[in-house]
C-alpha cells in the first residue's frame, strides 16, 4: 500500500528536500503540500492523506493549532510534527492536540522516510533523544490533579500498570519485556490492551496518560 504524505511546512526549501526523496520510494507519495495551517487542514480534508508532516512554527495558523482541528475532525491522518526541539516549546503541545510523534529536522533524510513508514504503519514514533526531553519535561511540572489515578484506569490490571508505567519512561516493547522478563510478543498484547481499555491513539498518548496518572515521576 502506498503511503500518501502531506507536507506542510513554510519552507520550500524543505518541503522540496523531502519530495526529491520521496521520488525514489515506490512505497510513499507526495499528494500536497501546504505553506501553513489553515491550508494543511483544507488539504487534508479534500486530499485524505495517510501522513502529514507538519512543521510547527509557520505564519497565519501554526501547526498545533492545525493538527488540533485535523485530529478533531473526520481525517484518519497521522500527523507528524517536524521540529527543532531544542529551541521549540510546543511539542508536548502539539502531541496533546493528536500528533502521532515528532521528526527533527537535523534528521537524516533517509531516517524522515523510514519514520513516516513507522506512523503510517499505526505506530507512534518517538525520537530517543527527544523522549528523553519530553520525558525529562513533562516530570519537571507538578503532577496535575490529585494523588488519585485518573477513573479511566480502574480497568486495567497491576501488570498493564507497569506496562503503562515504562512506556511512560520512555522504553522501547523490547526494553519493557527485559525489564519485566516478559516475551516482546506478550508486551505487544498488553500494549495492544491498553489502547483499547484508555482509548488511546498511539503510544505517545500513552506517554501522556502515564505522566496525567502520576505513573512517572522524577525519580524515573
């Protein structure tokens, strides 16, 4: 199945970058592009892409706010922010509004290609450098609301707790199953279980849930 991309991004330089890649994989093609947000949600209502790489910092509508009516509305888009993280302060926004995780432009280009594959694919795709920033960023705040987990996870078991709890940290399916001596498979389906009981988008949703129920604190 081919991958269908929208790029939003105020630079044509870079916009133009990827599409001279894109030319060269059989599995992914550019359907649009767009120069800022308001643009990026018309195209993504009229042309149904599987992908959206959105930058962030654009004139007019940025792209938080564009991802937010995107994930609202009826688009079974993935969207992926394309940012500098070190000098953006808007990435949690922009993974609380519906993204499906975040590029650095400092990327290769080889390495943007394979991430649109893994989002288009369903999963979320976290930097590790970025993670560990997310991650570090997000246990900085205080802990939101009270010291009660949130309803939304009575449902689920002690085990999947601590699945939840290292996929709050950061670890990878294969680092969850060393750390609790489980199979990658087994992860996986526990994985699978709390998407479904928390319905969460993604795995960065997860992240998020984590943080919201006290899970990862900053002694992790």
């Amino acid at each position: 199945m081919t991958v269908r991309i929208l790029l939003v991004d105020d630079q044509p330089l870079v916009r133009a970058a990827l599409s001279m890649v894109v030319k060269d994989a059989p599995d992914l093609e550019i359907i649009g592009e767009a120069g800022n947000g308001d643009e990026a949600v018309r195209l993504a209502s009229e042309l149904t892409p599987s992908v959206i790489v959105m930058d962030i910092r654009m004139p007019g509508m940025d792209g938080i706010e564009a991802t937010r009516r995107i994930t609202a509305g009826p688009s079974t888009a993935h969207v992926l922010v394309l940012t500098t993280f070190d000098d953006d302060e808007y990435v949690y926004g922009a993974l609380r509004a519906g993204a499906s995780g975040f590029l650095v432009k400092d990327m290769g280009l080889e390495e943007i290609l394979a991430a649109i594959r893994v989002v288009a694919a369903g999963d979320a795709l976290l930097a590790p450098r970025v993670t560990r920033r997310l991650i570090a960023d997000l246990t900085s705040r205080p802990t939101p609301g009270s010291s009660a987990p949130p309803r939304t996870l009575a449902a689920i078991t002690e085990r999947e707790r601590e699945v939840l709890t290292l996929i709050g940290r950061g670890l990878s399916n294969t680092e969850i199953a060393d750390h609790l001596h489980l199979s990658v498979t087994t992860v996986k389906t526990y994985v699978t279980r709390l998407l479904s009981k928390l319905d969460a988008r993604d795995r960065v949703h997860l992240v998020i849930l984590a943080y919201e129920a006290g899970l990862v604190t900053t002694s992790h």
